[in-house]
C-alpha cells in the first residue's frame, strides 16, 4: 500500500466553487473504492493562489491513475491553476 499525495494551485475567487467539486469526487472514490480521503489546503494565499492538497493514505499502487480519471470526470481542470501534481510515498520498514 502506498499514500497518495495530489496538490495543486487554486485561485482563491473559485475556491468556493471547486471545494464541492472535490469532495464529491473524493466521497465518490470512498464508496467505490474503501479510501479515507482529505482535503488540505495551506494558509497562506499568495498573488491570489492557494494551494490545495488531496490525500488518499493507504491506497494500493495504481490508485493514481482513478484519481485522475476521477477529476476529469469531476471538472476539476477548469478550475485549477496550472497542473495536478502526484507524490507517491510509502512506510520505510520497521527497524528490527
């Protein structure tokens, strides 16, 4: 099982519109698939742009790929600034 990291820059005046947006993709993705979804953000909004993060911990390898179809089907690239970037990671195995 990896967790999956997925953020990406929102202008701050469609925040309120994409927020929805991305939790229905992510309920949609629970029930489907069993996953415990977040949505994160920063604080700090800078030249009008917020960065959002989704995460999907402890999902197998190749979830990546439903997520992306997943925002597709969801609109998501109209209102994103720029593009949706992916960071796999994985537990380091316990010392002995």
């Amino acid at each position: 099982m990896i967790d999956l990291y997925v953020y990406y820059k929102v202008r701050e005046l469609d925040a309120d519109v994409l927020a929805p947006r991305v939790r229905a993709m992510q309920h949609a993705l629970a029930a489907a698939h069993g996953v415990a979804a977040q949505l994160k953000r920063r604080p700090e909004v800078r030249e009008g742009l917020v960065t959002w993060m989704e995460v999907y911990p402890s999902v197998p390898d190749g979830f990546a790929a439903l997520v992306d179809a997943a925002a597709l089907d969801a609109g998501l690239d109209a209102l994103v600034a720029g593009p949706r970037r992916v960071e796999v990671f994985m537990d380091l195995a316990p010392c002995a």
